[in-house]
C-alpha cells in the first residue's frame, strides 16, 4: 500500500506530538515548531485525546492549491528562460507576464499578490521596478 505523502503542516503536528510525548512544555514545542503557543494547546488536548494518530488525521484546512509542485517547476523553468522565448517582446518578466504565462500552460488565473507570491515561493525575487525584474 503507497503511504500518502504529508503535508508540511501535518509534519509540523507529528514533530510537536513527538515533543510533547518526550515532556516538552508547549512553549518550548511552539517555538521549535514555528506556530503560535495556542495551537500548541490544541494540538496537545487532540494528542492528549488520541496519541500521535489524532494529530495525522487532523483535517487540512484552507484552499487546495490550484497548481502542484511539478506544475510550479515548470513555471520556474520557464521564468528562468527568456521572455522573448515565451512570445513577450522584451527581456523583462513583469508580474502581469508572469500571470499570463501561467495561464497559458496551465490554464489557471491568478491574482497580482498571489502571483508574487508564488514567485517568492519559487525562491525568485519579485522586484518593484520600472522593469519588473525577476532575479
């Protein structure tokens, strides 16, 4: 049977279940994990209730993302090419351009911001120029 792949948020849980379990204070897990000390009362109360398993089968919340990780590699290939090499008529890769070549592969509209985000995400550097210059 294939294990299904975690996320980084439910590595995050199981990492702060493992320290709890060993007698770590919640203070201590929150700030080893990157997570406000909150949440690591509420997990602590779930793990508590039902060990390490009740910490996997916490739902994931928020949005599915609309591209996955090969779709974002290759959008990061391409923003590494030549604009000009992607039908644009200069050698400037603006956000607008970006968007617009996402579009076209993958046949998904995104926002300005989050555009900028996912070139952040990609390890590129958005930056606010008159040439919109992606590094």
């Amino acid at each position: 049977m294939a294990r299904k792949r975690l996320s980084e948020a439910a590595k995050k849980r199981l990492r702060a279940g493992r320290m709890l379990q060993k007698g770590r204070g919640c203070a201590e897990v929150a700030l080893a994990v990157g997570v406000a000390r909150q949440t690591v009362y509420t997990w602590k109360a779930l793990f508590d209730e039902g060990g390490i398993e009740a910490l996997r089968a916490v739902p994931e919340r928020g949005r599915p993302a609309q591209l996955d990780s090969a779709q974002l590699a290759q959008v990061r290939a391409a923003l590494l090419q030549s604009p000009c090499a992607h039908g644009f008529d200069s050698e400037s890769w603006t956000l607008k351009r970006v968007g617009a070549l996402i579009e076209r592969v993958h046949g998904v509209r995104f926002s300005l911001a989050h555009i900028w985000r996912i070139l952040s995400a990609l390890g590129l550097n958005p930056k606010k120029s008159d040439r919109g210059a992606i590094e």
